[in-house]
C-alpha cells in the first residue's frame, strides 16, 4: 500500500505526473553524472561503468556489502590451503546468465585467465598478478595457486575488475552486457540513459524493483531541476552540494551524506620536466589550499587528506601537515627548482563539479605562486584516452574510487608515472602479508612514502551525498567502492 501521509507531503505536480504509480509498480529513476564509456567493467578504468553494473548486471566470486565487508558472491565457500597459496572456490549450483546459459568453472577460469593475460586490458591488471594457475576441478570447482601469499586475494575478487563474464559474451559485452546479476540490461540510449530490468530466473535474493533507469545528468543546474521537478528519483553523489539544504527542508526528500573511497586529488604527471623534480611537486603541494577547495567546490563536504588513503580506515595516517598550505614555502622551493618566475602548465579538468569546480580554485592558488596552468576542460571519454593512458598531461583532478588502491603507486606505467623502487618492494611485501598487526604498519609506512615524495596534490576523501524522494529505501549511503547498487533499493508500502 502506498503511504498516504507521506503522499501528502507530495505536490500536486508529482502526483499528477504519476509518481505514486511508479513507486507501486516498482519503477526507479536513478540520476547519475557521468556517462560511462561503454559496459564492459573488466577492460577500463571508469567508474562510471561500475555505478551502472556492479552487482545489478555482473557479480564476482566475492562482492562488497555497503559497509565495506567482502562476503560469498558467485562462490558460495572456499577453503584456503594453509600456505596461504591455493584458493578452492565452491561455486554457487543453477546460477546462470542472462542469456540463459550456465556460469560454471569454465566462465569463472576464463574471466580469470583473462584478466591477468600478456594482452590484457583490464584497468586493474595488478590485482591478477599473484595468480600462477586457475584449474578446474569440476563444473562448480575452481582451484586458483597464486605465486605468493596475497592478504587482499579475496578482497580483489570483489572489485568490479573481476567480475565473472562469459566467453560467448565477450564480442557485444560494451554493448551488450550479459552478467548472473538480479537486474539485466534492456536498452541504451547513448547521450541519455541506461535502462535495466528484473532478472526473473536471478540465483539469489529478487530484486525488489521491476525496472530501472540510469539517467545521465552531468550540468549541476540540471541536476538540481530534475530533482526538484521529481523527474528522477534518486541522484546518486548529488553534484551540487550548495542545493542540499533546500532539500533537506523539503518534506518530499531524504538528504544521506555517506563516504567514498574516493581520494580526490591532483594528479602531476612525475616524469614531465619540471614535474620530475620533488622540489616543484612539494611546491605544488604546498600552494594548495585544502579547506578553500573544500568549501569553495563541495560547500563543506569533504575530509581532508596528505597521501592516497580513505580517513575512515582504522590503518590511516594523517598526514596533512607534510604539505600544509605556505605559499612563501612554495615560491623557495621553485627558486631552488630553479624556477624563480614559476613556469606553465596544463590542467585538464574531467567533468565532474569536484574537478570543474575545484580545477579553477587550484588554478588560482598556483597562479599566486607562479605556476600557470591552462584549464582544459574534456569529457571522460577524452580524458581516459588523453590522460589515463595517453599521459599527455602536467596535471589533472579525478577522485580513485577504488577502495584500497595505494598499490597503483607501485606501477611506474600507470597514468602519474611514479617509479620508486623501494616503493614497490614495500607493495610487494605488503601484498604477501596476512598478519593484520603487519599489514597496519606497512600501509603506515606506504603513505608516508609517497606523501614525502609529493607524488600527487592530495586534495580531499570525497563525500557521497544522496537525494532521494522519501520513501525509497535500500540503497547504499556509504559507497566501499564505486557503485549504484540497487539490488535492495525499493519503495516503503
């Protein structure tokens, strides 16, 4: 039954365009800003692929909850061997895909196979590299011997990165994707939305809605009329954090400020001259000002943060202080670098409003200490192309949404180009280690290392704010990784 009293609070706009309806039939319309590139979570680096698919349409051996626990997913158990080195997964019996074909150790070898191949693609190779041999023992049996001891394995095989697809899938799957998901997907239109819908035959608990829509917004001043207007139901990180307020005192919605594991920062391409200098990273780092980024682009929301890790792990360090706002320090250290009158460079901006927003703030606050960085605005497809893998940058503002990600600091290939040698053995230590107490320190000691380094500008942990219509429940507040997981999103009765 539809509440009544909460109807009440409703105008008569909403109600006449049928929004009591949609509730009862079981209809969601979720507001998203990015666009993703394509469909396909095991061959990019976009987030905004995870935000559409991640559990909805795909499903890993293990999954994330919402308060960041790694529970069964495709695998219903496991057994480790006590080296630490053999995994043997027991798969779940009568899942199958979308298409209606059984997900068995065969799809689950080849996901894996593929994911850590020579040609691989995958953005998040990294976490396949401890696998020496994926056997099949039988159809629901999976026997994966890593090289070394790896503490994260499990914690890995929940990232959307090594979600289980099917060969047969492969050639359509940016398109098309077919995954063991409670929701499968019904339509693209590109430029505008993403429609998904129940999947009758899912092995697991039903989706408790019938059909949903992913809706691209990505102009602040829009997002913020389609929700008033209730034109969606749900804005998933609410891009303009000044509006929130005016929701809160609206009795039509709910207003939930959760947290991310999205460092923000500002990313310095370390191996273009004069970037490959510490002297003018550490003086980047000190001509930024944290709070009037966090106030002036998020209106308060946001953690500050001095190296890559989430404030809310109980392994965190702060780590602020190493690069405190000190514009005069600034200017020293770039006279020292050898650039008393500062120098140019780029700075591309990716559509969201903590970059938009944020990029012509830092802009300001290195042109007062000399450093003049021209403002190029691109969408995400042309910054993933231009900047992820084309690293044809000075710098750049993106927030990593991948949770536990201070391993990419030990790739010399990937985007920032940081190559320390000492680094990546510490990485490779720590991804051998099980013993909590051990694990702790060698994540200490790994932040502090590229905090000194000023490898990137670290900006803020990113905040999730959500507005949904009163009524709605289910849906994640806080996001252990990036995701619109609607698998329990519905309508109270």
């Amino acid at each position: 039954m539809i509440d009544l009293k909460k109807l009440a609070f409703a105008s008569t706009i909403a109600l006449a365009a049928g929004i009591g309806a949609a509730q009862a039939q079981g209809d969601l319309t979720v507001a998203v800003q990015l666009e993703p590139p394509h469909l396909d979570p095991t061959s990019a680096a976009a987030g905004a692929i995870d935000d559409v698919v991640y559990s909805n349409i795909f499903e890993g051996l293990t999954r994330f909850m919402s308060d960041g626990t790694v529970v069964p997913g495709l695998a219903e158990s496991w057994e480790i061997s006590d080296d630490g080195l053999v995994y043997t997964f027991k798969l779940r019996e009568g899942v199958t895909f979308h298409d209606g074909t059984a997900m068995d150790a065969e799809d689950v070898k080849f996901s894996l196979d593929r994911a850590r191949a020579e040609d691989s693609v995958n953005a998040q190779k990294a976490l396949f590299t401890s696998i020496s041999d994926v056997a099949i023992i039988d159809p629901l049996t999976v026997r994966v011997t890593l090289s070394e001891p790896n503490g994260l394995f499990l914690f890995n095989m929940a990232w959307g990165d090594a979600v289980i697809v099917a060969p047969e899938s492969i050639d359509t799957i940016k398109t098309n994707p077919i995954g063991t998901g409670a929701f499968r997907f019904v339509n693209w239109v590109q430029g505008d939305r993403i429609d998904i819908e129940k999947n009758p035959e899912y092995w697991g608990t039903p989706a408790r809605l019938d059909n949903a829509t992913f809706k691209f917004i990505s102009d602040p001043t829009a997002a913020f009329a389609a929700v008033m207007a209730e034109d969606v139901d749900m804005f998933s990180t609410f891009p303009s954090p000044e509006n929130l307020p005016q929701f809160e005192a609206d009795p039509r919605f709910q207003v939930l400020v959760g947290s991310t594991e999205g460092e923000t920062i500002l990313a310095i391409n370390n191996k273009l001259p004069p970037f490959d200098n510490v002297k003018v990273r550490e003086a980047v780092a000190h001509a930024i000002d944290r709070q009037a980024i966090i106030d002036g682009a998020m209106f308060g929301l946001g953690t500050p943060i001095g190296t890559h890790f989430a404030p809310h792990h109980p392994a965190y360090v702060d780590l602020t202080a190493n690069s405190a706002h000190d514009p005069d320090k600034a200017r020293a250290l770039l006279a020292e670098a050898g650039f008393p009158d500062g120098f140019e460079t780029t700075l591309h901006l990716p559509p969201p409003s903590y970059a938009r927003r944020g990029g012509e703030i830092i802009a300001a606050q290195l042109a007062a200490v000399g450093i003049k960085a021209e403002i190029t605005n691109v969408e995400w497809a042309q910054w993933l192309e231009t900047v992820f893998k084309g690293k044809n940058f000075g710098l750049t503002i993106v927030s990593h949404t991948e949770p536990m990600d201070i391993g990419i600091y030990a790739r010399p290939d990937y985007y920032f180009q940081y190559d320390n040698k000492a680094f990546q053995d510490l990485i490779a230590e720590l991804n051998k280690t099980t013993d909590p107490n051990e694990r702790t320190a060698l994540l200490q000691q790994a932040q502090t290392v590229i905090a000194n380094d000023f490898v990137n500008g670290f900006l803020f942990q990113l905040a999730k704010p959500v507005v949904a219509k009163i009524g709605l429940e289910g849906f994640w507040v806080n996001a252990p990784t990036q995701a619109v997981d609607l698998t329990a999103v519905g309508w109270t009765e």
